[in-house]
C-alpha cells in the first residue's frame, strides 16, 4: 500500500510539474480530469491550450512528448501551402493537339492531357459549373473538331514514382482513403467498385466506363450457417504497378457488396471517360498511330485551372482527404524548385517552419496528410504553429480558422462537443487511426484568441467513449477561457 501511495505521489507530482506554467486553474482542471481518465491509463495523451497574443500556456499536460497525429498533420501542410503558394494558387492541366489542324476540322495527330498535378479533376467534392472533359469537349466544338487520326494520350508524368509515398502501410493502398498521387489525376482517384459472389461464381463490375482494372477474387465464400470459421469479412490489397486488385477475407456465401476502392490508374479512368465522351458529342477518334515526322507542331487546345488553394484547403480540411493534401504538398516542393515528390514537400515544410523560429525537433513528418502512422510531432509544435500561421496568414488575407471544421457542427468533428454549451465554438481539424484520435485548432470560431492541440495514443477505450471524454473536455476549456 505505501508503494502504491508512493507511485501515485509521483504521478500527481509529474502532472504538477508539467502543468506549472498553467494561467488559467478552470482550464487546467478540466485537462487534469481527462487525462486522468482510467482508459488512458495506457496510453499516451498531450494536451495544450495556449493564448495566441502572449503564448503564455492556459493549460496543458505532456506538452513536449512526440504523439502519432494522424491527420492533424494537415493543417501543417495547409498553412505552409498558403504561405508558399498563396490562397489563389490554381493548378493547371493543359490539353494539346499534336500535328496540325485542318481546316476541315480534323486533329492530324493525337490530343494530349497533360496533368500538373490537380487533385480535383473530375472531383465530386468540388464540383464546378464546367468540368473538366464538358470543358475540352466544348472547347473543340467551338474549334470545329470532328476527328482525332491519332490516339487519346495522358500524360501524368508531372508527379515522379513512387506514386505514395514509402511510410504509407500497404493494407491502407486498396482504399479511397489510400488512393495514390499522380500528375493527372481524376475522379478522386476512386471507383465503385460492385462484387458478388454466388451460384453463378465471382462476378464484379465498376459504375465507371474503365478497361484496365482487374479484380482477382481469393476470398472464401463459406455458407452463412457454418460456425467453424470465422467470418472476418472482405480485404483489399491492391497491385498499383499492374492495376490488379485482389479480394481476400472469409466471407458469408452469397456475398453482396458495394464499396469505394482506390483507382490505381487515374490517367486510364480520364482516358476512357474523354474518348466516351467525344464519341457522344459526335467527335471522332481513331485510335491510329500517326508516324512521328507528321508531328510538325504542338497547338495548346486548353489550359484548365482549378479552383483557387484556399477552397482547394478547406475542402481536405473539413473532409480530411489524403489525396488532396499530398497533392499539395508536391506542389509546395515543385514551387520551391524542386522535385516534386513527397520527401521534398516535407523537407521544404520542415524548413519553413524551422525559419519561423519553431522548434521542429520532435516533428517526424513523412508526409502531409499524416496517413503515415511514423508521422509524430508534441502537441506544442501545434499550438506553437498555429498561433504563428494565424497573423501570418491574415496579413495575406487569408482567415484560416474559417477553413477548419467547427466542432459540434460539421466535417469529421460534428459530433465532437454536440449538443453541449461547447458545440460551435472550436474550430479543429481532427484525426484519427486505430487507438489514435487527436484535434487541433482555434477557440473561439468567430475571433481567435487561444491555440489548443489534443493527441491521444493508444486509449482503450470505445472510441464514441473517447470523443464524448474530449468533449467534456472542451466544455470545462470554453467554461474556463469565456471568463478570461
């Protein structure tokens, strides 16, 4: 028993210790209740709040220990991108015609895509008014086009291989929320992805027009009654190099399912989905190859731009979208001169910040959606972060808060704080993975004046149990900081 009083001596004196600098006890009480929580008795938990005019600390737990942040990572790659690239940054796919144009409204050689790298070609999350193949299409309508005598060719070498980067774990690869990052891609990088297994074998079909993809079935269909095997349910693994797709897991027989998978071919999808539509719009395409002398000259038919970054950040922040952000992380390393792969994205991010004057030691970055599960960083580096980007980006006009989800509201954080006196008042982008769950962001939404960043590692409890804990953390933060 005096060993027991001994240990928890120490405990309470090491939370004392860290918490010392804390300005604010209303604050500091509600931190000390949730990490003091029995299912974080294992696990790992930093917890900060800060005040962004001083930076003095309002409260905080474990401000100094690197936490996996899953895709809090984010907002890391998103305030260096606005920075960098500013907020009316717009990528660029352009469309050539190789040879000449006849005046009989003839392309002598091939029509070329060339991608730079837009992660929202085709997207459903930011749809516009004309997408991109209704843009092309009409484009040469207006020309006069009635036949391509060459091919359709995508051209995605914008983006070098490898198309994700290396710390990405590969059972991640076969989803959307994994898909990989090319020069041309499109339609999120997804498709539905239609399976049934019955008496009339495995059969599996796409709601998208494609003719690269294969889907190999390994699965084992066992007759729902049987109880000697466990139904562990449907697995992806998928082969980016051959785009083949390989089904695995027991499962119950017959088998029905629907789901979105990552489309390792986006340029083929583009491919196909153009040449569907130019056929509909009464536009010819030979799919003969035009010897390499008749190709005198390069015509641009279209330089397509996207939305501006700033719409571009407040979309992968409030929908958490991997592909997006890794995107834009290539493009911070294309607009410092480099090649535009993930390692120099991330080196460059490093550097800016570390020029800022933070201190970037603890931060193991790998990549800049924070899919990545070596991706680590304390949860001061955060609030240290966003109390520089928010003045820094304002002098650009840019109000960043306004791109996070709003806690309690909407976005991957609507039920974070829900129907309590804290809902609406925390702007947080949040991530999770298995047994993590972190937040950060700005209090209050309307007129920030404090930082806060949360990480939790390896709790074990339900995760709904967890998010209802940090809720009532927030609520006893909002209490403590509203009577500042």
């Amino acid at each position: 028993m005096k060993l027991y009083r001994k240990f928890v001596s120490a405990v309470c004196l090491a939370a004392s210790v860290l918490s010392v600098n804390a300005q604010n006890s209303a604050v500091q009480e509600a931190i000390d209740k949730f990490v003091s929580a029995p299912s974080l008795r294992n696990g790992s938990v930093g917890v900060q709040v800060v005040s962004l005019d001083s930076m003095k600390v309002m409260g905080e737990f474990n401000p100094y220990q690197s936490e996996i942040t899953a895709s809090t990572m984010k907002t890391v790659t998103s305030a260096t991108a606005l920075h960098l690239l500013g907020k009316d940054f717009k990528f660029s796919t352009k469309v050539y015609a190789t040879g000449k144009i006849s005046n009989k409204g003839r392309i002598e050689g091939d029509l070329v895509v060339k991608g730079g790298g837009d992660p929202t070609l085709g997207s459903r999350h930011l749809p516009r008014e004309v997408n991109f193949i209704d843009a092309l299409v009409a484009e040469l309508k207006a020309r006069g086009i009635k036949e391509v005598k060459g091919n359709i060719v995508v051209d995605d070498s914008a983006i070098p291989e490898p198309n994700v980067p290396a710390s990405w774990m590969i059972e991640d690869l076969g989803y959307g929320y994994g898909t990989s990052i090319h020069g041309l891609n499109f339609a999120d990088n997804e498709l539905k992805l239609n399976v049934t297994i019955d008496e009339n074998g495995f059969n599996y079909y796409t709601d998208q027009t494609q003719s690269y993809l294969k889907v190999e079935n390994r699965c084992n269909a066992i007759p729902a009654e049987t109880d000697s095997l466990e139904f562990d349910g449907l697995g992806l693994r998928l082969d980016i190099e051959n785009d083949v797709l390989h089904l695995n897991g027991n499962v119950k027989f017959p088998f029905k399912s629907r789901m979105t998978i990552a489309n390792p071919s986006p340029d083929l999808l583009m491919r196909d989905s153009l040449e569907v539509a130019l056929k509909a719009a009464g536009i010819k395409v030979k799919h003969k190859n035009v010897k390499a002398e008749k190709k005198v000259a390069t015509n641009l038919v279209l330089d397509y731009k996207s939305l501006e970054l700033s719409k571009i950040v407040e979309s992968l922040l409030i929908r958490s979208d991997n592909m997006y952000t890794e995107c834009v992380l290539r493009a911070i390393a294309s607009n410092a001169g480099k090649q535009p792969t993930s390692s120099n994205g991330v080196a460059v991010v490093k550097n800016f910040w570390k020029e800022k004057g933070l201190d970037v030691e603890g931060l193991f970055m790998l990549d800049g959606s924070g899919l990545s599960r070596t991706n680590k960083a304390p949860v001061s580096f955060f609030t240290q972060m966003l109390g520089l980007a928010l003045p820094s980006l304002k002098e650009r006009n840019v109000d960043f808060e306004l791109l996070f989800p709003v806690a309690g509201k909407n976005g991957t954080v609507r039920r974070v704080a829900a129907n309590t006196p804290a809902a609406g008042k925390f702007a947080l982008k949040s991530g999770s993975m298995s047994h993590v769950q972190c937040y950060v962001g700005y209090y209050p939404v309307d007129a920030p004046k404090y930082a806060v960043a949360i990480l939790i590692n390896s709790f074990t409890c339900p995760r709904s149990e967890l998010v209802k804990m940090v809720g009532e953390m927030l609520v006893g933060i909002d209490a403590g900081l509203s009577a500042e």
